[in-house]
C-alpha cells in the first residue's frame, strides 16, 4: 500500500509543479464556457451559473434525445414533467472539435 500511495503522491507533484494544473484546468474551463454560451445563445436555461468545467443544462426529452444520439452526457435531476437538468462536463483533454461539434448540434435545436 505504501508503494501505491507514493505513486500517487508523485502524480500530485506534478501536477502542482510549474503551474501545470491551472494550465490545464484553463482548457477546460474555456472549452465548458464555450458550451455555455451556445446554450444561452438559444435560450436554453441552465440549473446554476456554473464557472467550472462542468454545465447543467435544463433541457426537455425531446432535446436530450437530439442530442443523446451523438453525445454523451449525465442526466442530473427531474425539474419537472417537461424539463430534465443534465451535466455536461470538459477536461483537459477536451478537443475543441469535439465541443464544435457540439456547439453545432446546440444549434440545431
């Protein structure tokens, strides 16, 4: 178990070295930030005003089932009959065609 824990602890050095995590955490947060924008472009309400990486989005089964079809995401609460909240999240290695691809599906909606 010692062995493991110094692994892990090794990880966490570096990840703290020279700035390394905010550097990637910045990726991640601009690419959640660009698909929060594209909702609110369409009107679509979010659960909270969210400045991390991670979005919650209020959309209807109709849209989520749109979007299901190419995206993956997690549902995360029942509003209401009509209104589903799910999370859409980014990490450092979110690609920004991936979130294009997204932004265009949003779009569509």
């Amino acid at each position: 178990m010692l062995a493991k824990g110094r692994l892990l602890g090794i990880q966490f050095l570096e990840l703290f070295s020279n700035n390394l995590y905010m550097t990637i955490a910045r990726h991640a947060v601009r690419q959640a930030m660009r698909i929060k924008e594209a909702f609110a472009a369409k009107g679509i309400a979010m659960l909270v005003d969210s400045p991390t990486n991670q979005q919650f989005v209020i959309l209807t089964p109709a849209q989520i089932a749109a979007l299901n079809e190419e995206f993956l995401f997690s549902i995360w609460a029942t509003i209401d009959s009509e209104h589903i909240a799910v999370r859409f999240c980014t990490s450092w290695a979110t690609k920004t065609e991936s979130v294009d691809r997204l932004i265009e599906a949003i779009n569509r909606l």
